[in-house]
C-alpha cells in the first residue's frame, strides 16, 4: 500500500477490512438526539445547534484548526489523494464572517499534532511527500511570522495533543513507513527551553485519534489500531501530576479522524470515520465531572479527517472529506456549533 494514503486514518482502507471481517463495534446512532447509546449516560447538556459560516478559501483534509485570540486559523493540511500538501494558512474572524491569508508555514505537512501556548501555535511532525516529518514550527500571529523550534525526539503523523500549565504533549500516532507501527509515546514539549521530554506511554496504542485538556487533565480519544484493524471507542485519561493513565467511559461511537474541542468544560467529539468506512455526522459529549457521554445535534454535514476548534465559545469543524476513495473531494465546509 502506498505510503501517501497512510496520511490520517491509519491506511484508512484497513477500517473497510475490519469490517468486512466482522469487527465489532457500536454504529452511528440513527435515533434522536435524545437516546442514550451504550456505554454513556445521558446528562442535562443542551442538544446545542449548528450554523454553516463563510467556506474556507482553501478545501483540505488532515489539516490544523486553532483559535487564538479570537480568530481561528486553519494550517496545513492535504489535497485529493494527498499528493497535494500545504503550507498554507488561513484565518477566519468570526465578527465578520470572512478569511485572510497569512504567511504559509515553512514545511507543508498533514496529519500534525498542534497546540497553543503564550498566544503562539505550534504545528508538530505530520506527513508529506518524504518519510514522516519531525520538524517543529512556531507561529506568532502577531508578527505573522513562522519559526523553527526543537525537532521531535520520533517523526510520527496522526498524534494527538495537548497543552497542560504550558507543556504540549503529544500522545500515539504512527510513523509513515508501510502500514504504520501504532505508537503509544508521549512526548512533552516545554517552549520555554525549547527541549522535548517523556511521560508515562498511553495504555492503548493508536493512531488519528483526538486529544483534549480539562482541569489539568489530558483526555486520549478514539482512534484506529492497524493491528487489530479497528476503530476505537477507547477513552484514557493522564494525570501529569502522578504521571499515570486512567481508562474512562469509553465514547458510545467508535471513530477515528475526528475533532474534539472544550467548552465550559466538555469535551465534543464531532465527525469522524466509523467501523463500516462511514463518515460520520454525529457529535458526542463527555463530562469529565461525571465520566459521562451524551448525544448532542449533530453536525450538519458528516465528514472525517476534521479539524476543531473553539473560538469564543463555539466549537468550529473545519473541512474534512465526506467520501472514501482517496479522501474523495476534500471539503472547504465550516459549521458552527454553539452549546447553548
């Protein structure tokens, strides 16, 4: 199998194999809102709706979406096929519903782990048309400018990430060589020496899965195992204090390729691929207070291989792809979705 499709998703045609082999798991729900799926409870959040915004410029899969100072910025990313890269960067301000280009990033990649410390984005490994990128690169909005920081101790694609009392942690993904060995590492990043570190390594390793950060906790979610050949619907939690992992109530829909963001405390999980090779719409809730998932409005047009954000207390979904077949057409959709 060619490399460049290893590019989000884990060798994605691997969750159509699993599936044709009987590889079990708990489909997208089809009922309302309301129902309440296995392995979740519901809680009284608000089923919340959803508004579609200005498209952006540039349709992308596998791309960066980070809010910052109000604006969100969409980074990175790759074309049909991945045989297309970018380094482009667009930002998006919600007051008047329009986007501006900024100044490109040095290295084009997809499939990057990220995270936002001091007002500043940094965009970590990826893939692109050479073996798997372990290149970091700053970003200061302010100067629009872009810097080379630290390499990553392992080039890898498809980690997840987090930002805990300014440390980012990347957690899983895969290398880009044949099928991609899953990973379990975290790595932690520290900007102001400019030096990575280790923690305790995830339980379950995984790639393209989610990662988000409550109270100083680090939640690992979903994901795919080329191993197993599955799609994941396991949820683990890091305690940097104790530098220990905790498994949590697992999301009542199995999915890789997905985006999370935190408002007021949930975590959404919003699009991604199913067990059967089917894009998903469907969005989920988790409350970390009670380690409890609920299905919530879902997202307007089903799509993996996402990017989310939260800006001013909306969670954006940021392009993606709603059909197999290389990434299909890569989407320049964004859609809203506010809580409350």
């Amino acid at each position: 199998m060619s490399r460049r499709l290893s590019v989000v998703c884990g060798i994605i045609v691997f969750a159509f194999t699993s599936a044709a082999a009987g590889c079990s798991g708990i489909s997208n729900p089809t009922s309302s809102p309301h129902t309440i799926a296995a392995g979740s409870q519901y809680s009284p959040l608000s089923l919340g709706t959803w508004t579609t915004k200005a498209p952006m410029p540039t349709a992308r899969v596998s791309l960066i979406a980070a809010g910052i100072n109000g604006l969100l910025y969409a980074v990175g990313g790759a074309g049909k096929c991945c045989t297309t890269f970018y380094k482009t960067v667009e930002a998006y301000d919600p007051a008047t519903n329009s986007w501006t280009t900024k100044t490109p990033m040095h290295t084009a990649r997809a499939g990057a782990a990220y995270g936002v410390i001091n007002g500043k984005l940094y965009a970590v490994g990826g893939d692109a048309i050479n073996p798997c990128i372990g290149s970091v690169e700053a970003y200061d909005p302010v100067r629009d400018k872009w810097t080379y920081k630290a390499p990553m101790p392992k080039a890898r694609q498809g980690s997840g990430s987090g930002v805990i009392n300014g440390v980012l942690y990347v957690v899983g993904g895969a290398n880009c060589h044949g099928a991609g060995r899953n990973r379990y590492e975290v790595e932690t990043y520290d900007p102001v020496t400019d030096t990575w570190g280790k923690a305790a390594g995830m339980p379950s390793a995984r790639l393209d899965l989610a990662a988000s950060v409550v109270n100083g906790i680090l939640y690992a979610i979903g994901g795919f195992n080329t191993d197993s050949g599955g799609v994941l619907n396991t949820v683990e939690a890091y305690n940097p204090v104790t530098n220990a992992w905790t498994a949590k109530a697992p999301m009542p829909t199995p999915r890789c390729c997905l985006g999370v963001g935190v408002i007021n405390g949930i975590i959404y999980a919003v699009g991604g691929l199913d067990n059967n090779g089917m894009p998903l719409g469907t969005v989920e809730a988790y409350d970390p207070a009670t380690d409890t998932w609920t299905t919530v409005a879902p997202m307007p047009t089903a799509r993996y291989a996402l990017a989310a954000s939260v800006v001013m207390r909306k969670l954006y979904a940021v392009g993606g792809c709603n059909s197999f077949g290389c990434f299909g057409s890569p989407l320049n959709v964004i859609e809203s979705f506010n809580p409350r």
